[in-house]
C-alpha cells in the first residue's frame, strides 16, 4: 500500500460534491431524482444529468420539469468537456449509447474541468435520497482514513422498510459471486448497525450511491466502459483497494431504489434473476467472468464451472432459451468480447 494514502489529504462538504445522473429513457425517474435532490439539507456543488441517446422526448420532459426549480443549462457532451463555464445544473446530451460505464464517465470528466470539485456522488436515476443523505456521505468521508469511495444505505422503494444492502457487498474471490450486505433486514434495524464493522467485509460499493473521492479518479481513472453495463461498480472498487483507498459506509445516507430505472430493467425483490430480461442476465454473467479473468485469474476454473450451476438453475426454472446465452457469456467474458453486445438492440 502506498503510505502516502494513510491519511486524508482532503476534506469535502456538499458544496465540493458533483452529483452525476445517468438518463436513458426514463424521464420519470429522473425528474423524481431531481425533485429529491432539491430538497437536500445541504446543497451539493452542481448536478449533472447526462443523457445517454435516449431517442425518446426525455430530455424536454427534463427540461420542462427541472426548469421549475433549477435553471439547467444543456450543452453537448464532447463540447462540454472543453469548455470552463461550470452551471450548477447541467443537462449533457450524448450522440450515442456506449453503455452505463461511459455515460457517467462522461459526467464525470465534465465535473472535473472544476479544479475546485473535490468529489463525485454517482447515483442511479431510480433513487429517492434522503434529504440528509449527501451531508451524512461526506461525514463518513472525513471521518476515516485514506478515504476513497462511500457508500449509503439502500432501501427498497417498493418495500421502504427493507435493505437492499449497507453500503455495497461482500465478493466471494473464487466465484465471482456477490452478496448485498444486510440485504433483507429492517430500516430500523439498519440504521442501529455499526459502520466499522461493515466496512471490514466490504468488497464493493453499490452503483446506485457512490461518493467517489477526486484523488481516487485521478490515481485509477474512472468506470471501465468495456462492461456496457453492471459489474463497473465491483471492478471500479477492487481497483481502488489495490490502489490503497478505503470503502466507507455511511449509516445515515438513506436512498430508496426502485431498481432497474438505469437500465429499464425492472426488477422484483422477491427472485430478481426470473424477472431479468435475458440482455440483463446475459450482461452480468459476461461481465462477472472478464472481472474474476482480470483480477483473480487464480480462481477461472472455479468460476467457469460455476456456470454449470447457474446453467441447471436456468433448467429447474424452466428457462430453457437461456442456458446457451449461459455460455456464451462465459466464452465471450473470457476471450474479451465486451463492450455493448451486438446480439441484443440496446
């Protein structure tokens, strides 16, 4: 571990925090996102909602919702990026869907034209914050040592008592399996949880709120695009724990997730996997594979027979269509076909 990370060189309020929003086809939730975030007790530096080619009215519903409240201002993205005039609302339009990763890597290299943006709170557009959530994000950042990515409380909207996860999810190194830490139990029982002793089994921060800190993007730059889309969170974490930087979780950041708004796959809490459309599931088990093939290459054999597992669950479930997109996943995620998968329109 670099010893020059062992303490944090950085303090950050809301003030210092740009918050990025990926948009695709699915206005509603954003203009909610928004709504929410407008009440927040303390004013975050800017927000930026980019929007990925949504080819829908998305971005004048945007506008005309936002408008009432904020004054955003819309510019394209590629020109954004060259331009120093720094709005506190910001629409950027992108000519192309090149997936989740490069959609907020875009929001984030506009952000980071501010040399005085000291932090980047990725949040999904299907979320609801807390009012006190950015406020409690940055604590949490201040409070522990070397700093590098904060997670949040996250709730389901459609059940709002219950946990996704605390803070992200623990990765098991040998599968390349994931499980949401706390997933299940109780808002209240939640909020009693310790956040130290979450953070020592913490693997990865959940996409839907990451407070990224300015120094971590600077030391490893930012999402991977290869993946389109899922996994970028998981990987994007395990590379700033070998860089040194901590994972934090913030007990009182408290999000509600509708799950899917991102992707406009919705999803159901009860089996999550039967209800996923088959670009979805294949996208996870491809992405899974490249990331445990690039940081633990020890443990493939293990993982790619895991996907015989996942191949009979297809079977039991009667999902007969899907056990070749099983393997081809898999083949595709080991020989590096990434990127947007050109046997789905997406």
């Amino acid at each position: 571990m670099n010893t020059t990370l062992m303490k944090n060189s950085t303090y950050i309020q809301p003030s210092d925090v740009s918050i990025i929003i990926l948009n695709y086809k699915n206005s509603n939730d954003t203009i909610t996102c928004l709504q929410h975030l407008a009440h927040l007790h303390s004013a975050p530096r800017r927000i930026l909602v980019v929007d990925n080619n949504s080819c829908d009215n998305s971005v004048e519903k945007i506008l005309t919702e936002w408008n009432l409240f904020s004054s955003p201002v819309v510019i394209n993205g590629s020109k954004l990026i060259q331009n120093n005039y720094f709005p506190s609302a910001i629409l950027v339009t992108l000519q192309e869907n090149e997936g989740y990763a490069s959609g907020n890597n875009i929001g984030i290299q506009v952000a980071l034209n501010d040399n005085e943006c000291k932090a980047i709170w990725v949040i999904n557009n299907d979320t609801e914050p807390h009012p006190d959530s950015l406020i409690e994000l940055c604590k949490r950042f201040n409070s522990i040592s070397n700093a590098g990515i904060i997670g949040s409380t996250i709730v389901y909207k459609h059940k709002n008592n219950i946990l996704q996860c605390a803070g992200g999810a623990s990765l098991n190194k040998i599968l390349g399996t994931t499980t949401h830490k706390y997933n299940g139990i109780g808002l209240e029982k939640a909020l009693l949880l310790d956040s130290k002793d979450v953070e020592k089994t913490l693997d990865y921060i959940c996409g839907a709120s990451m407070l990224i800190g300015r120094d971590v993007i600077m030391r490893i730059g930012e999402f991977e695009k290869k993946f389109f889309m899922y996994f970028e969170d998981v990987e994007y974490c395990i590379r700033a724990k070998k860089a040194g930087f901590s994972l934090g979780y913030a007990v009182n950041s408290i999000i509600y997730h509708k799950e899917g708004g991102t992707s406009c796959a919705h999803t159901a809490m009860g089996d999550r996997t039967i209800a996923r459309p088959l670009w979805v599931d294949y996208l996870m088990l491809r992405n899974r594979i490249w990331c445990m093939k690039r940081h633990f290459s020890f443990s493939l054999p293990f993982a790619c027979c895991s996907y015989i597992g996942v191949a009979f669950k297809r079977v039991y479930r009667k999902q007969f269509l899907r056990i070749p997109y099983v393997f081809k996943a898999m083949h595709d995620g080991l020989t590096g076909k990434m990127g947007k998968p050109a046997i789905f329109s997406l």
